[in-house]
C-alpha cells in the first residue's frame, strides 16, 4: 500500500470549480481508458504481419480509390495463391452501364434435380461441409397445394426426380429492387450495385446476421465454421464482391454469378440447367428473353406481399 | 488528485468482507472462468459451436441481450414512483438503479460480442471511424444509444457517489436533469430493441405492431422485481430506511405492469388464433408444437404460469404484503420474464424459417457455458459496485476518514 502524501483539500474540493473539475477528471479518465484501448489495438496489431496488419485495417471496398482496391486485390491473390496453391484471379469488374440483370425460371419445366444447385456450389467456391453452404434451394410442392413455402420439402430425397404429384420450385436471392438486408445492416457491408446485384463485402461484413433475419427467402446464409473448400476443387476466377474464398465468420449469398455475368457470361446455374428452365438476362434491353417472358408468359413474384421487389421472376413455360 | 483516492479507496473496500462476500466472488469468478473457456472453445472453432445454423440465426445470445435491455430500462424507469410518491429512499433507488442499469448494458454489449462471427471487426460498428449505416439499421441505432444510455447512467451515479465520498450531496443542478433525461432514454433503448425484430417484415411473429409495447411492459415487470428483493437486502445490512409502503407500491406498479403484458399478450393470442392465418404457424410452434415439434412447449407455458400467478400474488394486498409471497412473486416475474424473451421470444420467429423449414434449435453446451460468463462478468461489476455504493452512503468510505486514518 502506497501512501498517498498530500490527501486533497476540502478548500479546493468545496470551490466552485469542482463540478467542472470533477467532470473534466472523468473525461480524462475515460479518454485515458480510450487511449490504453488505442494502445493495446496499437500492440496487438503491430505484432502482426504487414499483411495482416492491412488486412485489418482496411476500409470499405466501396471507399477504395483505384489505388487502394489495386493493393487488395494483390494482397488477396497471394493470400489464396498461398492458401490453395494455385494462382488466384480477384476480379473487380464495375456493373456494366445501362444492364439491369434479371433472372426467370420456369416451374412447369423444373424437375428438381438439384444440378443447379451443385454447380452454384462449384462456381462460388461455397463451403462443401461443416456445415455445408448451398445459395439455391429446392423446394418440392404438392400439386395439389400449389405453391406453398410453408408446406413445402427442402430435404426431398426420392430415388427418381421429378415425384409423382410433385413439383419443383428453387430459391435462391431474389435480388430484390427493394431489399431489406441490406437496409439492416449496421455496418453497410452490403449493397445493391448499379446492375441490380446486391453484394456482400465479406472483409467488412461483422457477422451479426441481421440481414439473414430480414431476408424473407432464406438467401443469406453464414460462414459457422472454417469454410471448407478443397484446394482441387477451387474456382480460381473469381470476383471481389463474389465467389473469392471467403473467411469463417461473415455472410454470403447468390450474386447472380457476378464473375461470370459481368464479363457476358450465363450464371452458372443457367448453364447447367438440363430442361432449360432457367433464363437470364438484361431488363433494360426490350430484346432479351426475360423481358420477352415477363410481357407474354404468366410471371408470378415469391411473397409479392412483402413489396421487396424481386428480380427473380417465376413463370409457367407451358 | 481526489479521483484516484477515490478510485484506490473504492478497491479497497471491494477488496474487504466477510465469508460470505468472498464466497459470493468466488462463485463469480467461476462462472467467469466456463465463461472464458467457452468462449476461448467458441472463438477456435466459430460460431459453430453453438447449435444456430441458417434457419435459426440468432438464438440464446440475442435472447438473453433482449432480456438484459429490459432490465437495464427498467431498473431505471423506478426513478418516476420514487419522485411521484416522495418516497424517502429516492437517491438510494437512483443509486443502485442506475448501477444495474450499467452492469446491465455491459452484460447486452458482451452479448452482442459473442454472438458476432466477427468480434476483430468491433470497430467496424464506430461511426466515423467505421461506418455507421443509419438511419436505415435499427442496430446501428440499438448500438449508439445503448452507448449513450451506458455514459448517461454511469456518469450520474459517478456523480453522486463521488460526492458522497467528499462528504456532500449531490449537485441537484447537474444531476437532476440527468436523472429525469435518463427515463426517457430508458425506454428509447427498450423500444429501439423492440424494432430490431419488429421491423423484418419477414418474420410475421415479430413483425406485429404491439411488440415495442408489449417489451416495454415486460420490462416493467422484470426490472422491478430485481429491485424489489435488492432494496430489501439494503435495508437489512444498511441503515437506510426503506419503508414497507414503498416496497408495497413497487409490487402494486409491478401488478399492474404484468396485466397490461399479459392484456397485450391476449390482444396478439386472440388476432392469431381467430384470424388463423399461416402466421398462427409460429405461436403454433410456441405453444402447442408443430409437426410433433415440441421443444418450446414446457418453456413456454411455464414462462406463462409463472407471469400469472405473479401476477395475482402481486395483485391480491393480503399477499401483497406478506414478504414470503411477495418474493416469491418477484422470482416468478423474474423467471417469467426470463423465458419469454430469452426463448419465447426469438426462437418462434424463426419456426418455421422462411422456406418452411423446422429446425428445433436449443442452446449447446458453449452457449450455455459463455452465457453464464457473461452473467457472471455483469453480476461481479454489479456486486462490487454495490458494495463501494453501500460504503460511501453508510459513510464508511469517505475521504474524510481516510484522510483521518492517515491512509
Ligand atoms: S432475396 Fe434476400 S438476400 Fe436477396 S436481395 Fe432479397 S432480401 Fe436480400
Ligand atoms: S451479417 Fe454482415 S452483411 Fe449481414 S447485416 Fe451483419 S454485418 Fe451486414
């Protein structure tokens, strides 16, 4: 025990100053606190690697100059090159001017085969276990119910696609006009770009998961554990604001293959689709299929109530 | 430097009591201990060991950070009986009112910490040095006035006992409107709370009008209720006089809290079950079970039998004022309370998940364990700051005697 010499005088402690005194004591004790926070980040980031260190601290993809998103990008590739020991390209292709992407599926054609689902998981370079992420769901229906999410099957496992009564509906990110996730967020760690795509910067996002309550299509779905991708298996084209590797802890969702779809390509779902009930396309262009579907076919839009908005159109081919 | 007397002093009262203190510590401290090891568990491994996956994104965690908010409000919103009936012990009820408002928030914050997938990320939540994405996000909202809330209640009772220490009363000039400020404040953070869930359009069983209401009544339950048996511990080991009417009337209010919950509660009962559209679904799970999916169940109606016999315990006088019904009451409420928005709450929003999906979610080991950590981290700060409150007001801590003991 120390002794403390010169105990404080009830003079000084009785002037009229002392409230303000008092005050200004605790403001220096708690920017004192703040300071010794400051300095211990200070400590635990400067044993870290460069790297590392600007890994951390990096800011918002969307506040990037070209100089900074050029630095990312280089950090990463090695990063992944490192990781999975092969060459990575981080793309980060800007929206394409006057494209609004829009997607339709056709349910009178869908046989619930899930190969879309499997492809999506090998395009984005989604976790294959522990738990596994898949960005499309299948739902299969009654046909007598119509369509009905709350009655329907997600785990559906017959020996033979499509069942006797049954049919298909996938879901996947509606990729809303009006999206309500990305409303929530508490940090703007994702956004809908210029092309329609909402996206997630998954080195900003903070995992607290209220997009993934506000999402009324289940299209959000998060990192729980170590994402486990086989090095063999990594897609090795990749997007910043897409399918690049991505860390345990943060949220992910479909991005209408925005690697892909940026450079002219087809999602990969729509590629690989057998019965072709998957169409893709431009809304803004009169001359693209999807429009030619949502002028001329019957299109009906997942819980319209809502007023999401989704550009994900569903429609009856036949 | 009066500051740091006061501060030295202050640990050194926590550092002396009885057996029984010690004991009460070191039952702290272990809990903070399983809490530590969990949390060291869940930190190597993600958040996936904790039994919440896609369908069920937010559970235990969240829940319990809900329940806190409320006793953090509540705690506080006693200031108002105490200035409306003159009762005797105001600045006592302020005191430790206000202290458990801040042991309170430190147990949210935590809470919300261990359930982020990204803890490092912290400072991403700071405006201007992160980004603060308001006013569109409500927890961005929920974050900023939880902080000022915390500041508010913790300046206030700094004040006060810091005065205290000196030997003088506290400024009414500058604490006064504080203390008045911090009421409304109380019930922003609660209703803030509320629109977290209240706002997804997604979840039909939260996305109800009379949910910020019906938080804001549960809290008033729940918050009193801790006071009530804590304002008799005081009385017993201090000499403070706290009058059995006071006591009374809290358990009054408290009555009258609890039927306008359970009024609310009947109101959202009645809408669901008459209307019996697919939204019944969620109350369904709650209540009665879905699919043979009854993991809720017992929860849920215990948390009901407990709300209702507190409720009636509190609303008859003869038991009113019986002390043994009377606690027991307030541990009913409390529990009651506890279960509502600690389970009822959260879960049935996301059975079944939007797709249709039921997946019965139930807290892990690791969540049970990190939880009682972070209880046990609030419950500490809370016990010692009690005891530095007690002393100063029993006037054994002061600088004055210090300064006579030559310490
Ligand atoms: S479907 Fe869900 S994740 Fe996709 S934009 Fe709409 S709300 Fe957001
Ligand atoms: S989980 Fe990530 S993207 Fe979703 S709301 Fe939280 S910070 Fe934003």
């Amino acid at each position: 025990m120390t002794e403390d010499p010169s105990p404080p005088s009830r003079d000084a402690l009785d002037s009229p100053e002392e409230s303000r005194e008092e005050s200004l004591q605790q403001s220096t004790r708690r920017s004192f606190l703040a300071y010794a926070a400051a300095a211990a980040a200070g400590a635990v980031l400067a044993s870290c690697t460069p790297e590392e260190r600007e890994a951390y601290l990096q800011k918002r993809f969307r506040e990037l100059s070209k100089e900074d998103v050029a630095k990312v990008v280089a950090r990463l590739e090695a990063e992944y090159a490192r990781k999975y020991g092969k060459p990575f390209k981080v793309g980060v292709e800007p929206a394409i001017p006057r494209t609004l992407f829009g997607y339709a599926l056709d349910l009178s054609r869908c046989i619930g085969c899930r190969r879309c689902v499997y492809a999506c998981v090998k395009e984005n370079n989604q976790s294959r276990r522990s738990p596994p992420i898949q960005w499309i769901s299948v739902l299969e229906m009654d046909k007598r119910t119509g369509v009905d999410v709350m009655e329907s099957n997600l785990y559906y496992d017959p020996k033979e696609v499509p069942r006797e009564g049954h049919f298909y509906m996938p879901v996947q990110c509606q990729q809303c006009r009006n999206p309500p996730c990305t409303r929530v967020c508490p940090v703007g760690a994702t956004w809908q770009e210029p092309d329609g795509i909402v996206v997630v910067d998954y080195n900003w996002c903070v995992g607290c998961r209220c997009c993934m309550s506000a999402c009324p299509y289940g299209a959000r779905h998060f990192n729980w554990g170590e994402p486990h991708l086989p090095p063999e298996e990594a897609n090795q084209e990749t997007h910043y604001l897409g399918n690049r590797p991505r860390m345990r802890g943060v949220v992910e969702k479909c991005t209408f293959c925005i690697q892909r779809t940026r450079k002219g390509l087809y999602p990969a779902c729509v590629e690989i689709c057998p019965v072709g009930a998957r169409k893709f396309g431009n809304l803004l262009d009169p001359e693209s299929e999807v429009r030619y579907i949502i002028e001329n076919k019957r299109v009906f839009l997942l819980k319209e109530e809502l007023n999401t908005q989704p550009k994900f159109f569903y429609f009856y081919g036949v | 430097m009066p500051f740091v007397e006061f501060t030295v002093n202050s640990v050194r009262t926590v550092l002396r009591g009885n057996r029984a203190y010690w004991l009460w510590i070191v039952f702290l401290l272990a809990l903070v201990g399983i809490g530590g090891f969990g949390y060291a568990h869940q930190v190597r491994s993600g958040l996936i060991a904790t039994h919440m996956r896609d369908p069920v994104s937010w559970g235990f965690y969240i829940g319990n950070f809900t329940f806190l908010v409320g006793v953090a409000a509540a705690a506080v919103v006693l200031v108002i009986p105490a200035y409306v009936y003159h009762w005797k012990p105001i600045k006592e009820i302020v005191v430790f009112g206000e202290l458990l408002a801040v042991a309170a928030i430190v147990m949210c914050g935590l809470f919300v910490l261990v359930d982020m997938g990204r803890p490092d990320r912290l400072w991403h939540l700071i405006p201007w040095i992160g980004h603060w994405n308001g006013p569109g996000s409500i927890l961005a909202w929920d974050a900023l006035v939880l902080n000022l809330y915390f500041l508010l209640n913790f300046v206030i009772v700094t004040h006060i006992l810091f005065r205290g220490f000196n030997g003088r009363e506290y400024s009414k000039r500058f604490a006064t409107p504080l203390i008045l400020l911090s009421i409304p404040a109380a019930v922003s953070i609660h209703t803030v709370t509320a629109f977290l869930y209240n706002g997804m359009a997604a979840r039909p069983y939260w996305n109800s009008a009379i949910l910020a209401p019906r938080f804001l009544a549960s809290a008033f339950c729940s918050g009193p209720a801790i006071m009530l048996i804590l304002l008799q511990v005081v009385r017993k080991i201090m000499p403070i006089e706290i009058k059995d009417e006071a006591l009374w009337k809290i358990a009054e209010l408290m009555a009258y809290a609890m039927f306008v919950n359970l009024f609310l509660f009947g109101a959202e009962i009645f809408r669901e079950y008459y209307s019996r559209t697919e939204h019944l679904l969620f109350f369904r799970y709650a209540y009665s079970g879905l699919n043979g999916h009854r993991t809720l169940v017992p929860f849920t109606w215990l948390a009901l039998f407990c709300s209702v016999t507190a409720f009636l315990l509190f609303l008859i006088p003869r038991t009113r004022k019986n002390w043994v019904a009377l606690n027991v009451g307030a541990v009913l409420i409390f529990a009651g309370v506890y279960i509502e928005k600690g389970v009822a709450l959260v879960i049935p929003g996301y059975t079944p998940s939007v797709l249709g999906e039921i997946f019965e979610y139930f807290p892990s080991r690791t969540e049970a364990m990190v939880s009682a950590g972070v209880f046990g981290v609030g419950f500490l700060l809370y016990t010692l700051m009690v005891k530095v409150a007690v002393a100063i007001m029993t006037g054994r801590l002061s600088s004055r005697r210090s300064e006579a003991a030559g310490v």
